[in-house]
C-alpha cells in the first residue's frame, strides 16, 4: 500500500510540474510581446530625446522636440502595440495574404491584385510632395526601429501561425505600406458598386419600374446635411440622368453619425461637436487614440493634436488641436462605375471604343500561396475605363447580371492621390481657411467633415474626387464602347457643399442626403434612408441648452425610427389569427399588447425590442420573396426595409399579394401573418414566456480578431476573440450596432469609436472606442473598453501635459 501511495505521490508531482512548466511556458509566450512602457530604450534613428506618456487607459501622448522624431516616434509606438494589425493590413493592401495563410485566402488577393490597389499606390508614392514623404519615411524609420529590436517577440499570432509552419520575417515598413492601407479604407467607404448590380438584376427580374421601388430615392422630407445654396460659387449645368471582400466591415449599416451644435444651442455659449463613426466589428479596434505633441510647437513642429489614428497611418485622422476640432461621417458620392466592354472575339485582349480596336493594358500579377511550389498567375487586363474585373469575380455561372458580358470598373481611388497631405495638414490648421485648405488635398474616400473652433464657428465641407459625367447618372453599368457615359471632369472643389455657421446654429450628417434637388452637380442616389440623421435632428431640437452629457446621450440613443413608421399600421389591427389554446388569450393578441407597452427602445434587456426585430425581418420575407426568389431577396433586403415605406399607407399594394397563392393578400393580412412567425421564432428560441424575452439575449456583439479568430480552432479563437456581450441598440439606430439580415441578429456594425469635443474647455473632451489600444490578447488593455463602450461610458481625452503625467501608468523615453 505504501509503495502504491509513494508511486501516486511521485505520479501526481510529476504531473504539477508538467502543468507548470506548460504554464510557464504559456505565460511567457502571451507575455513576450507586451510593449515595454517604462524606463528609457536607445533607439537608432532618432534626431533627439522623445517622452511617451500613457495614460491609464494605454493612450500614449508623444512629447517631441521635432516633426522627423514626433512621428518616428508614432509608428514606434504603433508598432509596440498593433505590429500583428499592421502587418496583417499591408497584407490586404498589397494582395498577399495567400503567403502567410494559403488558398483560402487567394480569392482576395486575385481580386486585389486585379483592381491594382499597390500599383496605384506605387504611383502616388512617386508623386508625393517633399513633407509628406518625409513624414511617411519618419513613421517607417519608427516602425522598423521597433521591428528590428523586437523581431521574434512582435506579436502572438506570429507565434501561433509559425506552428502551423507559416514562418516567416516581417519585411521592413515602407511608404508604400501605408499608402495601399489608405486604398483599402477608400474601397469600403468608396461607393456605390452593389447598389449598381443590385439595380440591374431586380430590373432584369422584375422590370425597371421596380428599380425606383425597391432602391427607394432619398424621402423629401428626411434632412439634408447641407439645406441652403452655396453662395458666390460658379457651378455648371447637371448632367442628363438617365460582391466583394470587405476589410473594415460589411452590411449596409456601414457609415456614421456627425453633428456639430452652435454655442448657442449649448449651455456654456461655445460648439460642441460629436462624433462616432460606424465600422465593421473586429479585434483589436480599427482605431488607435493616440496624442502627438511637440515641445515646443513652433514652425519646425507644428503639431499639437490629439484624436484616434490608424495603425498604418503617421498623424491624427478624428480629433482636435489647439484651435479646431473635426469629426467625419462617410459621404457616399457616386464614385464607382461599372463598364460593359465589348471584346474582339479574334483577340480577347482588344475591346471596341469609339468605333476603333484597342489593346488593352496587361499587367502580370504572380502570387505566392503557402504549401503551394509555383505562385499563382493572374494577368489582369485593364482598359480606359479600369481593370476588368469579372476576369477573377463572378462569371457566366453567377446570378448576378453582366456575369457573360467583360465589366470594366472605374473608380476615383485608381488614380493617384494626395490624401496624406490632407491629414498632415488638417492637424495642423488654426481656422476654417486652413481647415478648407487641408481638405482640398481629400480625394478618396469621400467624408463629410464637420468643424469648430475656439472662436465659436461651426462648419461642414465636403472634400472628395467625385465625377462629372458625360450622361447618365452610374446607376446601373452603361456600355463602354460608346463613350457617352465618359467621366467628363470631377466637381471643382469651391463648388461642393459646405456651410459655416448655418442659420440654425447645429449640422447633422449621417450619411444621409448631402444637398437637395437645388444642387447642380449630381452626387448620389445612395444615401442611407435618413433614420440617424431625422433622430438626431429631433433630439437637438428639443432642447436650446446642449451639454456634454447630452451629446453622450444622444450617442447612445437606442429608438429605432422604422418602428415609428412601421408600428402604427400594425397595433390598431384586432389579433384574428394565432395560436389559442383553453384558458388563454391568443398569443397574438399578447404580442400586440407587447409591442403597445413596448417604450419603443432597442435596449438589451426589452423584449419588446426583440419582438419588433423578429417582426421587421419576417415583415419583409413576406413581402418581398414571392417576387424577387431567395437570391435576389438575400441581395436586397437592406433596400427592402426602405422601401416598404413608400407604400406602406397603400394597404391594397400589389406588392403585398404573395403571387404563389390563389388568394389577394393585403396588408393588414401581412402585418399580423410576420408578427405570428415572429411570435413563433422567438418561442422557439427564447422560450414561451414573452416578459422573459430580451432583445440582448439574441443581439450580441462579437469581437473577432480578423485572421485566427475565423480559424475554425475554437481553443485558438478563445484566445484572441472577445464576447458575445449584449448590447443595446439596432439597425439605423443613432447607437448603431447593425445586424446583417441574412443572419440575424449578431452585431455586424458598431460606433468603433466616440469623441465628443468641448470647444469652451478642451480638457473636458472625451472619447472612447470598442476594445483596447492592446493588440496582445490578455494585456489589460486588449478588451478593457468593451464594457465601457456598450455602456456608453468615456475616458477623459487628456489635453494639457500636466493632466497627462498625473494619469501616467508609464514613462517611456526614447533616447538616439
């Protein structure tokens, strides 16, 4: 018995010290790549000493004596945090992600490669003025002082892909690098392509007549961002009218909220401006908040500017200086067109124009794919119009229209461009003058920019290359070997909306409709719906004395405006189907009288608002499928809850009739039919008792990191994904946690990041984004905002120095 015992003891100590060492092990390795965020580093490449001071949520303030170290200093530091992030993004930006992860990602470095975002940007770099380059050149030095000291300690997805044999030295940072991550964010801010396929299927399905229904045009009563006409500008005559990877999110809920209020809509007399832009849900945030100051500021180092920036990208993107705050909201001109080309049947590589033959551009692209002997080829040819891009997408076997027929894409980001130069000098401008300036340099992706100063103005200015055509408006893809639909010239910049210190003391964008019909040049059709921008307007109007607390209300408001409009057909309807059972009151009478006391909020724990959601998506099923068959319905469904307002009052609309049944189906029939499936589904999901039903039990946010967090490897997932957390809010809510349609109801589209600006005191800004400035998974600043950040809550935007150093959680001083 004692031998037996002696053998367990022996057995059970080898097993702690196996469990320890693993641990150890595991420790060591999660902990390797934290930044080191005290004491002093002597680091090659500086001109002078740097201080970077982080604050107690990881925020780090650059004290910088001259402009080469500030931003040296900048990618250094962005480096420390998001190297992995960063390298990941260059990857996407450049088409080579088939190197490190394989075939399954080839699909998007064969389209990459074919639109050209790195040949484009080699082009830029070249054409760069001599500051910009500088900059650029100072950030890389930083990035690759930090890589070259760190090489095997960047990050744990390093350490994680070089298991699985995916080994590999990070190349050295570049100009370029950051360039071709400026393309990718113009990509998914950049257009109107979808909408312009969605429109010529539902017109080859359903007829064009349909188009106008159910792609609805902008409500005339819904606001514009800028209402009265410019004055004193020189504009020209309107012209006649007539699929794809995302990376910073998908879903038709992509874009904003802006707004920006007079001193005199607000209790102190001086501007607030707010600001909170919606992206898609990812781990780490897409944003890092960062301060870059320099001691002293002066003409070698003008800068002082806090906000949030990009990991990639040298400067301040959202934020505010000594003199100007500014927010951005995604514009959404028409800048993207699809060209039908006809080839030469004896040579594909020619295509008809004007009557003539010509050759088109080719351009070899090999890419290297993991595990594979030999890269991938892809020759991409290129016409007048820009790549075609059928070549690597869709086909004659897709659904979707033109798939036999070459579409060439033409697309404002294509050309080189000076974006850049608009951000270096945006955080440095003291005025609107200086402010209007900067933007002036803004070609793509096209952003309504909001400003206030310390003088008490307020304004708006929409920067971009936006096209002037020939004829036709880019709704749907226009043959190309006509040259009537050329793009003529683009909008000079003095005649784009803007406004400064509008009559009604506040602006409002939020991707709504930028200018009325009075306007001569032709931006877009695609506006999203107005909902945002209408609940936003209401709210400032209520109240003449705006504080800081009401912005930060406002920016968490949670009432959907559809289910204003939607609502009041359905709750005067008597329950005359549904489930009864003896002793019960039909469960359709219960979820009317659900939605009656439901206080019209999309909070996490209202089971009205679950209720409502469930509705809204069967609401449309039922309208719609019959008509457009599941595949057009699953393209268009965004559009679709739109367009149910424009006949909604109609309750005898042919569109309500499903076409499968003998019987004519009206509205009242559809409305209390899509609350009984919604009745049925939540029961079945969420149990028979409805007050136990909450909306955030089924609207969850997931914070997936964009790379191993998909991998499939649920024990690797669990490392670097982060959630599900409830969290309030919905679709076109001004808090707006987006959820696709085709899977609801998980959070696909976030505010990733909110700033509200105190124009009368800069110390009293603050901001907040979705995750953590970490990108090291257990860092405690990998997900220390999640909670915060659906709570609505903020972290002081520190301003002055001293407010800084008394916040420090480090001190890191750079040495030459």
């Amino acid at each position: 018995m004692r031998t037996l015992l002696r053998v367990l003891l022996v057995l059970l100590v080898i097993v702690l010290v196996l469990g320890l060492v693993v641990f150890g092990y595991g420790f060591f390795t999660v902990r390797r790549p934290w930044p080191r965020t005290n004491g002093k580093v002597r680091v090659d490449g500086l001109q002078a000493e740097v201080t970077v001071v982080r604050d107690s949520w990881g925020v780090p303030h650059v004290y910088a004596a001259n402009s080469h170290d500030l931003f040296f200093a900048q990618g250094y530091v962005h480096a420390q945090d998001r190297f992995w992030q960063m390298e990941f993004w260059r990857r996407i930006g450049s088409g080579r992600l088939s190197e490190i992860l394989g075939e399954s990602t080839l699909e998007d470095d064969r389209f990459i490669r074919t639109l050209g975002w790195h040949r484009v940007a080699a082009q830029e770099l070249e054409q760069l003025d001599d500051e910009t380059r500088s900059v650029l050149e100072a950030y890389a030095e930083g990035v690759n002082a930090y890589i070259s000291t760190h090489r095997r300690r960047l990050g744990l997805e390093f350490t994680i892909l070089g298991l699985t044999g995916a080994r590999f030295d990070p190349e050295p940072w570049t100009p370029l690098n950051t360039i071709t991550w400026a393309k990718v964010m113009a990509w998914d801010l950049g257009g109107n392509r979808e909408e312009e396929l969605l429109r010529a299927q539902i017109a080859a399905q359903l007829g064009a007549s349909a188009v106008d229904v159910l792609v609805s045009p902008y409500p005339d009563d819904y606001p514009v961002i800028v209402p009265h006409p410019l004055a004193g500008a020189t504009l020209e005559a309107v012209p006649d009218a007539a699929f794809v990877t995302h990376f910073l999110g998908t879903g038709d809920d992509l874009g904003s909220n802006n707004w920006v209020a007079a001193g005199s809509r607000t209790e102190t007399g001086m501007p607030l401006l707010a600001n909170d832009p919606h992206l898609g849900i990812q781990m780490p945030s897409i944003w890092y908040e960062i301060g870059l100051h320099c001691d002293p500021v002066g003409p070698e180092c003008p800068y002082n500017v806090v906000g949030t920036s990009f990991a990639t990208t040298p400067g301040v993107i959202i934020g505010h200086n000594d003199h100007i705050a500014w927010g951005v909201t995604n514009l959404g001109p028409d800048v993207q067109d699809y060209f039908i080309e006809q080839v030469n049947l004896e040579n594909p590589n020619q295509y008809l124009y004007e009557g003539d033959w010509l050759d088109m551009d080719i351009v070899r692209e090999e890419i290297v794919v993991a595990g594979e002997d030999e890269p991938v080829v892809v020759d991409v040819r290129i016409t007048r119009h820009g790549p075609i891009i059928n070549d690597v997408i869709g086909g004659t076997e897709d659904a979707w229209a033109f798939g036999w027929q070459p579409l060439s894409f033409s697309w404002t980001a294509l050309q080189p461009g000076t974006l850049m130069r608009s951000v270096l000098l945006l955080d440095r401008a003291s005025n609107w003058e200086e402010f209007r300036e900067a933007l002036s340099y803004w070609d793509a992706p096209s952003q309504n920019f909001l400003y206030a100063d310390v003088e008490g103005n307020i304004g708006y200015q929409a920067p971009g290359r936006i096209p002037i055509r020939a004829s036709g408006d880019g709704a749907m893809p226009v043959p190309g070997w006509t040259g009537e639909y050329e793009w003529e010239d683009y909008i000079p910049f003095d005649d784009l909306p803007r406004a400064f210190n509008p009559p009604e003391g506040y602006i409002v964008t939020a991707n709504n409709a930028v200018v009325g019909p009075d306007y001569p040049y032709f931006l877009s059709m695609d506006w999203s719906p107005g909902y945002r921008a209408r609940r936003i307007v209401e709210l400032i109007e209520v109240d003449s004395t705006l504080s800081l607390a009401d912005m930060q209300a406002i920016q968490g408001d949670c009432s959907p405006v559809w289910a204003q409009d939607v609502l009041p057909y359905l709750l005067v309807l008597p329950a005359t189907g549904g489930e009864s059972r003896p002793g019960e009151v039909s469960r359709l009478a219960d979820a009317l009288e659900l939605l009656r006391a439901w206080d019209r909020r999309a909070e996490r724990d209202s089971a009205g608002a679950a209720l409502f959601e469930a509705f809204r998506l069967h609401l449309i099923d039922l309208t719609f499928s019959d008509e457009l068959g599941e595949h057009l319905l699953g393209e268009a469904r965004g559009s679709l809850v739109v367009a149910l307002d424009g006949f909604l009052a109609d309750e005898t609309s042919p569109w309500f009739d499903d076409v499968t049944t003998p019987e004519v189906e009206t509205r009242d029939e559809i409305l209390l039919r899509a609350l009984q499936e919604a009745v049925d589904e939540l029961t079945e999901t969420l149990g028979r008792d409805m007050s136990r039903w909450q909306w955030g039990d089924l609207h969850t946010a997931t914070f997936d990191n964009q790379c191993l967090g998909q991998s499939g490897v649920k024990p690797i997932e669990s490392i670097f994904n982060r959630g599900p957390v409830p969290v309030d809010g919905t679709r076109a809510t001004v808090n707006n946690t987006g959820y696709g349609l085709d899977d609801p109801y998980g959070v696909v589209t976030v505010p990733s990041y909110r700033q509200v600006v105190d124009l009368g005191d800069l110390t009293r800004s603050v901001s907040m984004h979705t995750t953590g400035q970490s990108g090291h998974p257990y860092h405690r600043h990998y997900d220390d905002m999640i909670d915060p950040w659906r709570n609505i809550e903020y972290h002081p935007m520190l301003w002055e120095r001293v407010d800084v150093e008394a916040d420090a959680e480090g001190v890191l001083v750079l040495t030459p």
